[in-house]
C-alpha cells in the first residue's frame, strides 16, 4: 500500500507589511489598472437575468479583440472541481471608483492542477456603460507584455493588483519583491512553476496581475504560503504556466474530463489510528482529539501517470494541498494522512478531504475533531471573533496563548518562536474558533487575537484560567478592530 502525508501547522502567526507603489509613472500604471478586473463566477441562468453571486476573485485581460482573461482556477472552481460555466467582468475606470459591471465571460478552458483558467467575452451586461474598447489588456498576442519567471531575479521588484478583501471595494495596488521560485509538483515541468514574494496578498487577490517595474505581466497571484511563524509568503504563478492554455496547445477542459471517466473512487474512510494490516483503526466520523487524521479510500481505474490532487479543508478553509502523479496501479487502497509539523494535536473543527483525479473530483469526506466536554489534562477555549466595525465574522483570524511571563513584543521581537504557543485557533467562516491543546489551570496566559489582513490586538495580562474552571470554556465575542 502506498501512502502520501500532507502536513498542516495548527498554529498560525502571520507578521504582514504592505505599501502602495508608484514605481510606473503614473499613466501606464492607470492603463495596467483598467485591464485588471473583478470577476464574479455565475450560472448560465445568469444570462437571462438570474443571477447568484456566491464568491470572487480577480483576472487580467490579456486580449482585448476576443475579451480574454485570465485568472486562476479556483476563483471559478464551484468548490467541486467543476468550473462555473460564466462571470460577471466588473471593471474600475478610476482607480478611485468601486469595479462597475461591464460584460459576460465563459469559461472556455482551465486546468485545476496549474490553478488556471481562461474565460472569453460572451455578452455585454445589461445597461453597461463599459466596453473592451475602454480597457487596456496586457496584450498576449501582440507585442509580447508577458515576462518569463526564468528571466526574474532575487530582490526584483513587483507590482500586484487586484481586489483583495481588505481593499474596501476598489482596486488595490501593493509593492512586493522577489523573495524565491518553487515547484512542489514533480509533475509540473518547470522549475519556476512559483513565484515566492513578500508582498501582502489575500484571497481576493486570487487571479489578479503581478508586474514588474517595466509593467511586463509576471505571475498570477495565488495563494499565501502560511503555516510557520512569520509567515506570510506570497505565491505568484509564473505567467510561463498560462501559454499552453491560451494558444491552445494542451487538451481542453473537457478532453481531460472526458479522460477520468473510467476512474472509479468509492468508500471514503476516516481513522485516527492504523492497524497492522495497514488499514482503517477507530474509523468513524466523530473522534475526540488526535494527533493524526488519515483519510482511505478504494479505486479502480487509474492510470500511474494521471494528475492528482488532494485538498484538507478545515471549517471551510483549505489547510493543506498536494499535487502529484499517481504511481499506485489500478485498482486498490490508498491512504492519505494529515498531522501538524510539530506533532501536536490537531485543531479541533470540521474537515473535509477531496481527492481529485485530472481536475475533477472524484471523492470527498468529511470528520470532525472535538474536545471531551471536561478534559482532564486542562481546559479548551472557544468563541468567536468578528470585526469590530462591521460585526460581521473574521473568518480566518488567529488567537494564540503565549507561556505564562512571554511578554508580547519579546515574542514578536524573536521572530514568533514557536516553543512560546501553548495553544491556539483560527476562526472558520462564521468567526467560530476552539483552541487546541488544552490550557493547564490555575495560571494566566499572554493572548494575541489577529488577521492575515495584519489587523491584531494582544494583551500580557492575558486570560487566567482558574483552578476549578470548566472546560469548554466560553470567551464569547471578542471584536477584532481594522488594520
């Protein structure tokens, strides 16, 4: 049996900076602006009038003849591994003006594995008064505007735009370097496949526009490298990814979908514990606290060589990936197993393993971890988080408990040292949180509540948790003020 690890850090201290740039003059960097969009993936009943709006991201129009743009995968990802069929392009004409709608596009090709996708114009929208002729488009086709991530240097600098959720509902530009390249996918052949940078990202960046100081088009933002103290590392697709997808030199969406049709993928099981075959021990659904989650499921069908993909997601936010080729045969078992790096316990919440074979999914689970309602060895925290100007939840923020006598700025100072966290949470989509380990009673706790987005408040005085305190312990609300 064959067995593939994902790791995932329960405990997250994201150190962010941010600053706009003006490093173009100001009138080319207004012409880049108006090509970048807002893109608003829809269903095709959405043509006719009918339209629900369930997520966003950002795209860049890169063909201003045809209404091309690109953007990556998961902005238009309907959460299945199958892509919205349409979305809703708004545009900014004013960089100081919310995005207005201005036409249709669909999805017209895409490939889950790069986290890239192509849509194409298809209509006006009703009543627009924006038009192609009115952007600029970073023209793939013409003279090239796109720049190679082999021709990228250490330290080069980087513009990113987009619609980020802390922008305020306008187009954002922030400054960020070229901190590295990567490839964490054997099956991706090229070495720069990421480009790693410190510019502060978020998830509405998704599918925006990175350019250098030339305003050459150099890589898709696309997700924040986290899981490590001070960590906020983030993760452009190089730009060199997207050609085979736009001059139409790989098989089409479809062709791939068609291609997994064979492959059968049933039985999904969850276990805290392997037994001495191998297989599934404590399996079930429902599991107190563990330090390990494996995830089983039987196939047949498959091809070694196929891409594939497994996400974690907890409490509706994905915490681990990875991508690889198969190499387990046809038909059989597989086993996937999710832990912390540290080998702690793992945070308690819902999670859900899907695993995807050519970009469509194939299967998924779900599990939950919770504490006991009265653990022995301490007492477990939980409460929501929400934003204190708007009381609407801060899904993703963070609270940590420092040692006893760690004193915040010593903490931050170190760089985030992680032997100092006792415990910690993040929120999930409804601002709710359960910290993991449990907290040793009798003694008082340093407390840092912050966001990816750099917003944080933090307190030395902390929480004293008293000797006969129950546990779960309830902190109610705790409002996060704005960056």
């Amino acid at each position: 049996m064959k067995t593939r690890k994902i790791t995932a850090c329960a405990c997250l201290l994201l150190l962010l900076a941010g600053s706009l740039v003006t490093a173009l003059d100001s009138d080319s960097l207004e012409r880049i602006v108006t090509g970048v969009v807002l893109v608003y993936p829809v269903e095709k009943d959405a043509l006719t009038g009918k339209i629900n709006v369930v997520q966003s991201g950002s795209g860049t129009l890169i063909d201003k003849k045809q209404g091309l743009i690109l953007t990556n995968f998961h902005v238009v990802d309907k959460g299945d591994g199958q892509p919205f069929p349409y979305a809703i392009i708004c545009v900014s004409l004013a960089t100081d003006e919310p995005p207005k709608e201005a036409f249709f596009a669909e999805f017209v090709n895409g490939d889950s594995k790069l986290d890239i996708a192509l849509l194409k114009y298809k209509q006006d929208y009703p009543k627009s008064k924006i038009n192609l002729s009115m952007m600029n488009a970073l023209d793939w086709k013409g003279a090239k505007t796109w720049k190679s991530a082999k021709d990228l240097k250490l330290s080069d600098e980087l513009i990113i735009i987009g619609y980020p959720d802390y922008g305020m509902g306008t187009v954002t530009i922030t400054k960020g370097n070229v901190a590295g390249f990567s490839n964490d996918d054997a099956s991706i052949n090229f070495a720069r496949a990421w480009i790693k940078t410190d510019a502060k990202l978020s998830s509405g960046n998704s599918g925006g526009t990175a350019v250098d100081t030339n305003g050459k088009f150099v890589g898709i933002p696309t997700g924040v490298l986290s899981g490590h103290v001070a960590s906020n590392m983030g993760l452009l697709r190089a730009v060199d990814l997207a050609e085979i997808l736009v001059e139409g030199k790989g098989p089409t969406w479809v062709e791939k979908v068609k291609a997994s049709q064979s492959v059968s993928v049933s039985n999904p099981v969850f276990a805290t514990k392997v037994d001495a075959d191998e297989g599934p021990a404590n399996a079930g659904t429902n599991f107190g606290p563990s330090n390990a989650l494996y995830f089983y499921f039987d196939y047949s069908g498959m091809k070694d060589g196929s891409s594939c993909r497994l996400n974690w997601v907890l409490d509706g936010n994905k915490i681990g990936e990875a991508s690889f080729k198969w190499e387990g045969g046809t038909s059989g078992t597989y086993r996937f197993k999710l832990e912390c790096n540290d080998g702690s316990d793992l945070p308690f919440g819902s999670y859900k393993a899907e695993f995807y074979v050519d970009g469509s999914k194939k299967v998924e689970g779900g599990a939950t971890l919770a504490a006991a309602a009265n653990p022995k060895e301490g007492v477990i925290c939980k409460g929501k988080i929400i934003w204190a100007d708007t009381g609407k939840p801060a899904a993703k923020a963070f609270i940590i408990f420092l040692k006893p006598n760690v004193k915040i700025a010593d903490f931050i100072k170190s760089g985030g040292n992680q032997s100092s966290i006792v415990a910690s949470g993040v929120a999930d989509k409804n601002g709710n949180f359960a910290t993991s380990p449990a907290l040793e009673r009798g003694k008082k706790y340093p407390i840092i509540i912050a966001h990816e987005n750099g917003a944080g408040i933090g307190s030395d005085d902390g929480v004293s948790v008293g000797k006969s305190q129950a546990s779960p312990w309830d902190l109610g609300v705790i409002e996060l003020p704005v960056e």
